[in-house]
C-alpha cells in the first residue's frame, strides 16, 4: 500500500501534532505489515514487526535497493530488513548493517554477525489516537543512506536504472 503525503484525500499533506507529519491509521499498518509514504518527496517504508512499528528510508543505503521489498529476518536476535537486490542486512531497531566476519587470528574461525555502524536512516514514530505520525528527519546528521533518498526523491524508479 502507497501513502503519498502531499497528495492526501484532502490535496494538502496532513501534519499532526507538534509537526508530525500523518503516516496513516495504525491498524491499516498492521494489516498490511507494511507501507511507503513520502515526505517532502523522500521514501520511507514503515513496517508492524512483531507487535513494534519501525520507520526507515525505504532505500538501502548500499545501492538504493527497495527495502519496502524485503524480507524481514531475525539475525543475532534483532529484526532486520534483507534488500532484496544485494541482501544487506539492517536492522530495523537502528539502522545498523550487520554482516557476518571471523576472525583469521582464532584457530577454528566462526563467522560471527558484527555491526558495520548506523548506515539507514531511523524516522521516529509517535502513535496518537490510532494515527501514526513521523518527525521530519534531522539532516543535520547525515547516514549513507540520505544518498539514495536524495536520489530517488524526483523520479523514484525512473531516477536510477537498476
């Protein structure tokens, strides 16, 4: 299901309290599992995973790969979001990208899944009243994936051949 928040039913995006902005009706999401919304023409997907809401920007910060597409998979006990072009892992709780490294100096490596650092953006979700709202992203902080929002915010699929 797509939300586009500047072209709501009433024409006009729909901004809550204290500048939220109106993702949509909190049991819609939960039927759905999962929706995009634009914000000032950015992507970001929101997923109901295991009784929590979760908001990130909906391209992966690698290649710009459709995480609203992806599979959510239990990695080292976190919930994470598998692009689905390259498999990156990011775990919804934080935006960290995990991958799996041994260590050559152990005598019997065992890969283990280790943090790569915050790599996708988090939106912060406030419920109100059975509404969902996000807060406009802080961009004074930058995340590797603010390229590809950047990028596909004009022309979406049309922005990037893939």
């Amino acid at each position: 299901k797509d939300a586009d928040l500047h072209s709501s039913s009433t024409g006009t995006a729909e901004t809550g309290p204290d500048g939220l902005i109106f993702i949509g009706k909190e049991e819609d999401i939960k039927k759905s599992r999962r929706i995009t919304a634009k914000i000032d023409g950015r992507e970001i997907v929101v997923f109901h995973h295991e009784g929590k809401f979760h908001a990130l920007d909906s391209r992966c910060y690698h290649e710009g790969g459709p995480l609203c597409q992806g599979e959510i998979e239990d990695i080292d006990g976190q919930a994470c979001i598998v692009c689905p072009w390259h498999k990156f892992k990011i775990t919804l709780e934080t935006g960290e990208g995990l991958y799996e490294g041994i260590n050559p100096l152990e005598p019997s490596p065992t890969p283990q899944w280790q943090s790569k650092g915050v790599k996708q953006r988090i939106h912060k979700l406030t419920i109100d009243n059975g509404s969902i709202y996000v807060c406009p992203p802080d961009l004074s902080v930058s995340f590797d994936s603010d390229y590809f929002a950047e990028k596909y915010k004009t022309g979406g699929e049309l922005a990037v051949g893939k």
